[in-house]
C-alpha cells in the first residue's frame, strides 16, 4: 500500500492517489481521464479503503459487502425474499360464522323441543301455564332464529365477494 | 381474460339450492296433508324430515331469494364500477 511506502501522511479515509504528495508506482496506472474530479472508481475502492486497524472501526468489515454495487465471487448468495405469510382470518368473521351455525341450529333444535312437546301436551281446560308461554316463545322463536343464521352466512360469503381481488 | 371471482359463483349455488330445496321440501311435505284411507301413518324417519322441513322451508325460502337480490345489487355495482 501506498500507505505504508509514504509512512502514513496521508489521511486514511481517502484513497491516497487523490491526495497531495501521491506518486504513482510502476504497476499503477492513472485513474480514468472519463472519471469526474473526487471520484473513485469502484474496482479500486477495495484497494482504496484503509485497513481496519487504521480506522478503529470493525463494524465496517461486514458491512462493506453490503456497500458494493457489484457483488464479489466470493459473497455468499442472497437467500430469496421471504413470502409474505398469508392474511389472518378476521377474528369476528369467524365469530359470526359460530353465531350463524349456533342460530341455525338451535334454531331447529327449539322446533324439534317444541313439537315433541306440543304432541305430549293436552292445553284443553288447562288454561294458561308456563309450559304455553315457553312453547309459544320457542314456536316464535325457530324461524327468526334459523333465518337469521343462514342470513350471517350468505352475508359473511358477501363480504369475501366483494373483498376477492384476482391474482396478479 | 377477467378472472371469475368463484364467491359469486358459490353464492349462486346457495340461493339456487335453497330456494329449489325450500320448493321441493314444501311440495314433498303438501303430499301428506291429504292422507288417503289406506295410507299408514309415517314413521320416525319420515316424522324427523317432517319437523326439519317445518323448521326450515320459510328460512329457507327467505334467505334464498334475498341471496339472488343482494347478488343482483353486487352485480350491478360491479358493472356501473367498469363502466366509469
């Protein structure tokens, strides 16, 4: 290195044949007369760069790879990008698609308690007693309920309708 | 060529499968009401089919054609947005 020969007067940030006092050496040749002033070529900035002892700083051994433009032989391969993990199915879609499947079939269930029990049950001169309400309640109760769960699926199939987007 | 969006298409089979099940299931169900003399009563089974078609030929019929209209919105809003 040039650095040496001259006993180290030159500053070791910078290449040395760009500073004042530099003399080239016989197996050296002048940089490109195309490079603008202050330039470095890049296949001398390897030899241009100062050694680490110089500097102090040893981070600068790996991340000088990564400066490069041109990768050398040497680098290992760049592994490929990761894939980006696949989006997580929204919490409260699937909570919906429960409570659709809990309506509809509790839905039947309450129809099939409550036509058992409207078979088994004689209200002739009973008058009104709690098991007419519940039955009632439970006969108002079925088509809403199946209705309205086989609406949430449709409805959670809508939404994935219109959020679809093609692959590119 | 445009890609389908294969929601559409499973939406589709939906109404379609439940608005002719819903039929299907009132008409199986009418022929019961007129029992002729000979006829014997019908079993478990037949009791079962009975009280889920009770259960769900209305839902049924509700949710499918409500299907078929909210994919006639979709399409024509999918249709008026390729045209701006």
């Amino acid at each position: 290195m040039a650095d040496s020969a001259t006993g180290g007067r030159f500053d070791p940030r910078f290449d040395p044949r760009f500073q004042p006092g530099y003399t080239p050496g016989p197996k050296e040749s002048t940089p490109d007369a195309a490079a603008p002033p202050g330039s470095v070529p890049q296949h001398r900035e390897a030899e241009a760069a100062p050694p680490d002892e110089v500097r102090g700083d040893a981070s600068a051994v790996e991340t000088a790879p990564e400066q490069r433009d041109t990768p050398l032989e040497s680098d290992p391969p760049e592994p490929n990008p990761p894939e980006p993990d696949p989006p997580e199915p929204n919490p409260l879609e699937r909570t919906l698609l429960v409570a659709g499947a809990v309506l509809v079939f509790g839905g039947i269930a309450i129809a099939f308690w409550a036509n058992s029990v409207n078979y088994q049950y004689n209200s002739f001169g009973n008058g009104l007693s709690w098991q007419q309400l519940l039955l009632a309640a439970a006969w108002s109760l079925t088509a809403p309920m199946v209705t309205v769960g086989l609406a949430i699926g449709v409805g959670v199939m809508f939404r994935r309708a219109i959020a679809w987007k093609p692959p590119e | 060529m445009r890609k389908r969006n294969p929601w559409i298409g499973a939406l589709w089979f939906c109404a379609v499968v439940l608005v002719l099940g819903a039929f299907a299931a009132q008409v199986w169900q009418a022929s019961f009401w007129y029992p002729s003399a000979t006829d014997v009563s019908p079993g478990p089974v037949v009791r079962f089919l009975q009280q889920i078609a009770d259960a769900l030929v209305s839902p049924a019929l509700y949710v499918g054609f409500g299907t078929i209209g909210g994919l006639l919105f979709l399409h024509a809003r999918n249709r008026a947005r390729r045209k701006s």
